[in-house]
C-alpha cells in the first residue's frame, strides 16, 4: 500500500517554534475500505459507526506529514530542558536523517525515565510544539482497558474508536505525537490488557495496518511519534522496553534547575502583556528557592510570585511572594 502523495505542502502557519514545513500528504487510510464497510452496515443499527465512515469518507485520507527541511536551532530547548539533553540529541539525529530526502521524520519511540515533577510530560510538549503536530496525551494511570487506544468492539453499547484512530482521522497530521504517560501504571486483568495495542504500534512495520477494533479498517499508524513516561521500569513487560529507545532522566542539578526557572520566568513575562509591568529578570534568591521546587511546580509558584508583586504594586518578585511551604512540599532530590 503506498500511502504518500507526491504534493509538496507548506501550511500557511504553524505552532512550531522553528517553522518545520509540512512537506508532503500521506494517506492514513484507503477509502473503499471504509465504503465496502458502509456497504455492509444493515439498515438499523450501528448507527455511531455509519456515521464514523461517512465522516472518513467526508474528510478523505490524506494528512499533512511534518518534513524538516534542515536540523533546526534547538538551543532554545537544551536550555529550557537542561536534564533532557541526551533526548534532545537524539531527536536531532532523527531529523538529521530526514532532511535532504523524500521521507518523513520517523523518531524511535522514546521512553522517558525518571522520578515524578522533572518534567517529562513537559518535555513531550514541547517536542510537539517544536515538530508543530499537536499532541494527544494518554494517561495510562485512568485505564483500565486497553480499548482506550485500539477501540471497543461496534457490539458493545457505548463503544468507540480508540485515541490512535482519533488523533489521525480527526486530526489533521499523519505523524502526530503521542504521549503514554505513565506507562508502568497501566491496569492489568487476565481480560483487558491497556499495552496490548502497542505491541503493534510500536513496530514501524505492523503499525502500517493497524486496525482499530470499533471501525475496522486498516489505518497506517507507522508515522505516529511516540514519547512514553515512566517512573519505574519495572511495572513494564520487556517487550515493550525493547521497542524503544529508554532514557533515564535526572533531577536537574541545583544550577540547572536554577536555569529552568530563569528561563521559564521569562517565558511566562513574554507569553503576558501584563509581563511589562514586571521585572525583566528575577532575583538571585528568587531563583535559589525556585531551585529547590520540583519543575512542574515551578510554573504555579511563579503565577502566585507574579500576582504579589502586583498586588504590592512592585516590579520585583519577592522571595515572601512565593507559595509558602511549596519547596518542602515539593522538593525532590536535585543533584550535586
């Protein structure tokens, strides 16, 4: 089955950062596959899933598929994200071997590592908005079925297609990212098995007929980026840790974590027009407490921070603007 299409696209704007052009279409699947399945639908009925493909059918299979036309400027994000750096080199190497061709950006799925509030669903944000795909996030903490990604059989009352098919029939790229989030917190029975489908999709190969279970029809999964989080690897079966490429991620040091609060202070004045009534830079024992705050809580302190001063009517953030007791609420352990 050949799923690309030989047009060459630019989007007339993009969330990426650093303006990765869409290069090309890609069929994510093939239409009289959905119209012998229309054909078959008895007249009453599954009328969740007539509707299904006639919204196919409406939309058509083609979606954009991100083509980098050159290995862009990430110095940016190795800033922002000072304990991801041997992530962010491999997302380099494998937008390195895309430029200068006809393919696609194909990433090895990725599994990201590391204890709680270090920012890992943050970094797969980030790599979305670098690549300008969109992100779906699955939460494999809340299932309980792994229908939640494959689909529930058309039989069952109040079944679904899964999030994979979602993300490429009603999204509009044919390689966006997926985020697992905590994927050794997946649920298990003898019945349902969440990781079940992604012994499938994790595999370039098999991932190109992927079928979900409530629409049953071939869509080609081969180009979803998948990023995966993780605290411990061994709530994981070795299958699915074979298909990935595994990168345990750190605590921040103290002047990393420092940086990752300089540079998030200034993202969140530059994001706001109230940002101008602020100071440009925050203070050294600013930083030093912030240091000292896990980097998902880094965000909400610098809200309150911010909303004080202004109260106060001041420019300046204070450390006593800060939450109290947020850093020994959330402290966690920074490296030496």
């Amino acid at each position: 089955m050949d799923s690309r299409s030989s047009h060459d696209l630019v989007p007339a704007s993009s969330s990426s950062t650093f303006q990765l052009p869409v290069a090309q279409l890609r069929s994510v699947f093939q239409p009289h596959d959905v119209e012998r399945k229309l054909a078959k639908l008895p007249d009453r009925d599954h009328e969740h899933l007539r509707t299904t493909y006639e919204r196919m059918l409406e939309r058509g299979p083609d979606r954009f598929q991100v083509k980098p036309s050159g290995v862009p400027d990430m110095a940016s994000l190795y800033a922002q994200l000072p304990n991801f750096t041997e992530v962010l080199d491999d997302v380099r190497r494998h937008v390195a071997l895309a430029q200068d061709s006809r393919d696609g950006l194909e990433v090895t799925p990725i599994l990201l590592l590391g204890p709680p509030g270090i920012g890992k669903t943050h970094f797969a944000k980030k790599l979305a908005d670098l690549l300008g795909t969109g992100m779906s996030l699955v939460p494999m903490s809340s299932m309980t079925a792994g229908w939640l990604l494959s689909g529930a059989s058309s039989q069952w009352k109040g079944s679904k297609p899964g999030k994979v098919f979602e993300a490429l029939v009603d999204g509009q790229y044919a390689n966006p990212v997926m985020v697992i989030d905590e994927i050794d917190k997946a649920g298990t029975d003898a019945q349902y098995d969440p990781l079940g489908a992604l012994y499938g999709l994790l595999e370039h190969d098999t991932a190109h007929a992927f079928v979900d279970e409530f629409a049953e029809v071939p869509i080609d999964a081969s180009q979803v980026i998948w990023i995966t989080t993780a605290n411990d690897a061994r709530g994981i079966p070795e299958p699915i840790l074979n298909r990935m490429n595994v990168f345990e991620v750190e605590a921040p040091s103290h002047e990393a974590a420092r940086q990752i609060a300089r540079q998030l202070y200034a993202s969140i004045r530059a994001d706001h027009d109230w940002g101008r009534l602020v100071s440009p830079e925050p203070s050294d024992d600013v930083l030093d407490h912030l240091a000292t705050v896990a980097p998902r809580e880094m965000r909400r302190a610098l809200m309150t921070g911010f909303g004080n001063a202004r109260l106060a009517h001041r420019e300046e953030v204070q450390v006593d603007d800060l939450p109290r007791g947020a850093a020994g609420r959330s402290r966690i352990g920074f490296m030496q």
